[in-house]
C-alpha cells in the first residue's frame, strides 16, 4: 500500500513539472556539493569537446 501512495502522485505530474523539479534539484545540490559540480562541469566540457573533434573528423572526410 505504501508503494502504491508514493508513487500515484508522481504519476499526477506533469514532464514540465518534474523536469523542473529535478533541475532545482541538481541546482542546489552544484551550490552544496562542490566535488559534484567540478565533475558536472568537467563531464559536459569533456562532451562537447568530443562533439566538435567528431565534427570535425566527419567533415574532413568529405
């Protein structure tokens, strides 16, 4: 029973709404916890810095 009430009202949600939800989430936790957020940013630099070298790989090819 217990499972079945927790659940119900993230059902009743909407995408925005926890979309919204989870980035004030992430937010406060980059404000708390520094070791997360050096490794939040550094993973999306890493991932972008791979997106442009892919890019430029495929249109060297041509």
């Amino acid at each position: 029973m217990s499972t079945t009430t927790t659940t119900t009202p993230k059902a009743k949600l909407g995408r925005r709404t926890i979309r919204k939800l989870g980035r004030d989430k992430r937010k406060t936790k980059i404000v708390a916890d520094k070791e997360f957020a050096k490794k939040l940013f550094d993973g999306k630099s890493k991932r972008s810095a791979d997106k442009k070298v892919a890019f430029r790989k495929k249109k060297a090819k041509k």
